[in-house]
C-alpha cells in the first residue's frame, strides 16, 4: 500500500465548495468515500493498479480512471469539466438583403 495524494484544480478552501469523492477498483468494488479538505484528500492504495476516481462538487463531476506508479501526489481539474459542460456558441442571423435579425437574430449551440 502506497499513501498517495489526490488535489483537485477548481474547488474553494477550507469547507467552501468542496468535493465528495469516491474510489473504485476496476473490478467495480467501492474503497473509499471521502470529502475533500482543502482541496485534497489523502488515501492509501496499491501500487500498480487501475482505479477509477468519481468526484462532484456542486457544480460538476470527474470521472476518471488513474494508474498509481510511484508519483506521491495525482492532480485532477474540475476546470476543464466545466468548460467542456457550459460552453456555449452564439450565431447571429441576418437576412441577407435586409441586414435585418432573422426572428430573435440568434442561435445558441450548449456544448
């Protein structure tokens, strides 16, 4: 057993906006349920193997697997979740020889 650090990019301090977490195996079976503090938590795992991490915080989610080597710390962001889940496209339309807003004047595209 290797004692490992998980921090997590995008949550608050102390207990504002922090993060349940829990560890799987790749079998499937639930070793830990942990709420991070500060931004971390620290655990105990086997060198070697696949685990798949679930973290949410009120805003979003991690799903990830993660192989633990030798690294004492592992680093997970909810930045690029909550890019990838709110990011939005806005076209204006126009008509093409009026130069006049086509109904509202535009179409929104939620990524």
């Amino acid at each position: 057993m290797k004692k490992i650090k998980i921090k997590f990019l995008g949550l608050g301090y102390f207990d504002v906006n922090q993060a349940i977490v829990d560890i799987y195996d790749m079998k499937g079976a639930h070793l830990y349920h942990k709420i991070t503090n500060n931004n971390e938590i620290c655990l105990y795992l086997e060198e070697r193997n696949i685990y798949r991490i679930i973290a949410n915080n009120n805003y979003n989610f991690i799903t990830k697997t993660f192989y633990v080597k030798n690294d004492d710390v592992y680093i997970f962001s909810f930045y690029n979740n909550i890019l990838d889940n709110t990011s939005t496209v806005t076209f204006l339309l126009k008509d093409y020889f009026y130069n006049m807003p086509i109904m509202k004047g535009e179409i929104i595209l939620n990524g």
